[in-house]
C-alpha cells in the first residue's frame, strides 16, 4: 500500500503523530512514513526561524537603518533604504498579529460617512 504523503504530512505537522501512529493509520511501515517524510518536515533551522520571524524581521531593519548615514546617503538611494524598512515593519507587524492598515484614516473616514449619514437624515425629515 503507497504512502499518502499529504495525509502523512497533515498528521506529523498538524498533529504531531508519530512515524509510527501515522504508520498504523496508513497501514504501512514507520520506516516507509519517514521516507516519505524526511525531506518535506521542516528542520530546527526552518522552525526556530518561523518562531523568531517577528524578531528577525525588527534586526534587518536595525542593519538597514544603519547603513543610513551622511556618505552612504550619496551613494544609496534612500528611497531604497526606507521602503526595505518600511516593508520589514510591515511584515514584522503582521507576523506579531498587528494591523498594517492606517487605523486613524480609517476611523475618520467612519467618522465622515456617520456625518453625511446623520445630514442625509435630519434634511430627509
């Protein structure tokens, strides 16, 4: 009986099965799983990273705003520099469950439409 490599992954990944429990549901070997497995599980390296992302993420842009001084600033774009900033800001944020939105415009574009809202009702009365 082959390996359902996709239901194997699901199993070890998401639900932390053993070689061998995952073997059993299958009715394969352990040895057969961990073949199949071996090169699709992420390793401590790629774990550790994921763990840290947010982390790793704010240390580039503390290397990138370094770089940002008076002689650097005439031969790099600065432009260059703030978007990678500004683009590992994002993602830091996002990988920390934060929003990346501007929430002030937002509200005050809530705040208009209840305005206009509020206009439109006291001229319909």
């Amino acid at each position: 009986m082959p390996v359902d490599v996709s239901t194997a992954l699901d199993l070890k990944v998401n639900h932390d099965l053993s070689y061998a429990q995952i073997a059993a549901i299958q009715g394969v070997s352990p040895q057969a799983i961990h073949k199949r497995l071996k090169h699709l599980i992420p390793g401590e390296e790629v774990q550790s990273f994921r763990d840290n992302r947010a982390d790793i993420l704010s240390g580039l842009q503390v290397k990138l705003l370094s770089q940002v001084d008076d002689a650097r600033l005439k031969k790099l774009s600065i432009r260059d520099a703030v978007v990678s900033a500004a683009v590992l800001y994002d993602k830091e944020r996002l990988e920390r469950g934060m929003s990346t939105a501007n929430l002030a415009s937002l509200t005050s574009d809530i705040a208009a439409i209840r305005a206009r809202k509020a206009v439109d009702k006291a001229v319909d009365k």
